[in-house]
C-alpha cells in the first residue's frame, strides 16, 4: 500500500475521465486484464484486475526506464476493527476499482461504442 | 325530633363526603388510566425508532458490500432488509402514516435489488455499477428519513 500510488490514482482517474490519457490494453498470458500508459520520461503507470469467485484485487503499478518502481494493491475484502467495517479500505477499494472502470471504458469504449455497434448489426440484419 | 334532624345530618354529610370520595377516585384512576396509556405509547414509539435504527444499519451495510463489489453478501444483506421492512411496516403501520407507502416503495425496490444480484454477477459496466450505487443510496437515504421523522415524533408525543 502506497499513499503515493492512493493519491497518483485519484490524479489518474480524473484525466482519464477527461479523455487526457491514452490507456493500452496489454496482452496477458495469466488471464488477467490489464491496461498501461506511458507518461514523459519514461515513466508509465499499469494497472490490473485479478477476479477470483467474490474476490476481487487492483494493483496499480509506476514504472521508470522499464522496471517497477511503486506498487499498490486495493481488494475487496473491506476488513472489520472492533466489529466495525473499515471504510477506508472501501473508500480505497473504490478509488482503485472507479479508475480501473474509467480506464477499461476508455480502451473499449462506453455505453456509445455498444449502442453503434448494435445499430450496425441491426443495419445488417 | 332533634335527634331526628341529626342523623338526617349525619347521613346527608357521610353521602356528601363519599361522594367527593367517590369523584377522587374517578379522577385518580382516569390520571393513571392516561398515564399508562401514555407510558405504552411511548414504549411503541421506542420500538419503532429502535426497529427502523436496525433496518438504518443494514442498509448502511448493504450500501458498503455494494461498493466493495461483494455480490453474495450484499444479496444476504438486503433479503433481510426486505423481510424486516415487511414485519416493521405491519407492526407499526398506524404510526407510520404516510410513510407506510413509502417504505412499501422501499420494500420493493430492495426486492428488485435482491432479485437482480441474486441472478447475475456483480455488473462490471461502469453505467450498470453506477446505477445501482445510486439506487442503493437512495435506499439509505429514506430509510435514513423515515428513521428521523419516526423519532421525531415520538419527540414531540413525549
């Protein structure tokens, strides 16, 4: 867990929202879905999602001149403290998993990429 | 004929002093009569703030396994939302007054809730996530409502 990556994924949800970022998707041998961007400088960030039945982890990832600098994970599980749920690890949770949406959104394309393409099935008929 | 007079006297004050006996009594026991009705009123009103306060709670859980994508727990969580609403809402319908409606809207908007998590998966669209965190909070939000007016009534009945 990183306060740094907490705070670079709030910056990144934002100007991925904007259209500001042009996220790839990454071919992944180990199933999971995972996208990239690369900044200035040879900085990139990668973020993944590994869905497991219920249980769901997003590790967000900076890189600098090809290798992993920062890491952070983000999953689920929300965690109890005295019988009480931890609502920061969900604040967390959904910070991680609302960037992971922005930017999957981005790559595929939204709810206007699905209505044309139906339209254009449709057209065919 | 003196002694006549005096017990027709005598007689006249003994009813005169039952009487006002009589009316004391009366006057107590409708005092005591109110007091008790007031008492279980107001522990009916403990109950239903004491009831709605719960269902608050599980709404508010129901709210985060939804925002933590836990689609198991959160069918758990409102399944039991809708059977408490359906028992609450019968038990305190008299003083529920408009809100009984309301809380039947509730009931059925969980229901669907429940209905549709229990068939599919979390959604992972970013629309289909974001409509049911709004109508999650919503369901938060009247129960939340109903739970202040419930008290505040009781308040102002107190």
């Amino acid at each position: 867990m990183s306060e740094k990556l907490d705070q670079f994924a709030r910056d990144l949800l934002e100007k991925t929202r904007a259209n500001k970022l042009d996220w790839r998707i990454m071919a992944n041998p180990m199933g999971r879905e995972e996208f990239s961007v690369d900044l200035e400088k040879e900085y990139r960030f990668h973020i993944w999602l590994v869905v497991s039945g219920e249980n769901r982890a997003i590790t967000l990832q900076l890189w600098k001149d090809q290798r992993p600098v920062l890491e952070s994970v983000a999953n689920n599980w929300p965690g109890i403290s005295n019988g009480e749920i931890v609502q920061e690890r969900v604040k967390r949770f959904r910070a991680y998993s609302d960037l992971f949406d922005a930017v999957r959104e981005s790559v595929y394309g939204g709810e206007e990429t699905m209505g044309e393409v139906e339209q254009l099935l449709r057209r065919i008929g | 004929m003196i002694l006549h007079d005096l017990f027709d006297w005598s007689n006249a004050g003994v009813g005169g002093v039952g009487l006002l006996l009589t009316i004391a009594a009366i006057v107590q026991a409708t005092g005591a009569k109110r007091a008790a009705r007031e008492a279980r009123q107001a522990v009916y009103h403990r109950n239903a703030a004491d009831s709605f306060s719960e269902i608050v709670r599980l709404a508010e859980q129901f709210a985060t396994w939804v925002e933590c994508e836990r689609r198991a727990e959160a069918v758990v969580q409102v399944r039991e939302i809708v059977l408490r609403l359906a028992r609450d809402r019968g038990e305190f319908d008299r003083f529920l007054a408009s809100d009984a409606d309301k809380l039947k809207d509730v009931e059925s908007n969980c229901q669907r809730l429940a209905d549709m998590l229990g068939q599919e998966e979390f959604p992972l669209s970013s629309s289909a996530k974001r409509d049911l965190f709004r109508d999650t909070l919503m369901i938060v939000q009247e129960l939340s409502a109903v739970l202040g007016r419930v008290r505040a009534k009781g308040d102002q009945e107190e």
